[in-house]
C-alpha cells in the first residue's frame, strides 16, 4: 500500500498524473483485500491515469462509487452542471397574473 497523504503526482515514462492519494490508497487496498488482485505497477500507471481525468474532489467519489458496485475498474461520470433557459424565478411565476 502507499503512505503518501494528499495529492501527489506520479511520473510514468514522463507523462505526469496528479492523483488524490487517499482514492488510490483505497482503490488499491480494495483490489488486493476484496479483488485478491495485486497493484501491478501497469495497473498503477492506468490508474493513476484514469483518475488524473478527474479533479482532486472527484476521484474519491469514483474509487467510492466503483467500490460500491463491485466494479473491477474505476468509472465515473462528471456530474453535469445545470443550465436553464428559464428566466423567471418561482415567486414571479406564483405572482404572474396574465393568465388569469
């Protein structure tokens, strides 16, 4: 297991990856206790990658959601930020008088 704490970068064949070190800490410790699967330094590196991807507050959500479904790779969707198109607020609507 690792014992670094935060984020920190790892340098595979001099591609930088800033990951938060507490998912990879659990990301690793779920493959070895519950997946009975070793953290192969290629599997480090795909890993590393693949959390980069995301910012630092999102990757401990991935490892979690990932751990959560039994999933044997992390997945993760960036929530969507919401837009409206909707130009009034919900008191001018319950105010609105037109219609009637």
């Amino acid at each position: 297991m690792l014992a670094l704490v935060g984020e920190v970068e790892l340098i595979f064949d001099d591609a930088v990856y800033p990951v938060n070190q507490e998912a990879l800490d659990e990301w690793a410790a779920y493959r070895e206790e519950d997946m009975k699967k070793k953290l192969t330094p290629r599997a480090l590196k795909m890993v590393a990658k693949r959390l980069s991807q995301w910012p630092h507050d999102h990757q401990m959500k991935a490892v979690e959601r990932s751990i959560e479904h039994n999933w044997l790779g992390i997945h993760y969707q960036m929530p969507q930020a919401s837009t409206s198109t909707k130009s009034t607020t919900l008191a001018e609507d319950l105010n609105d008088r037109s219609w009637a």
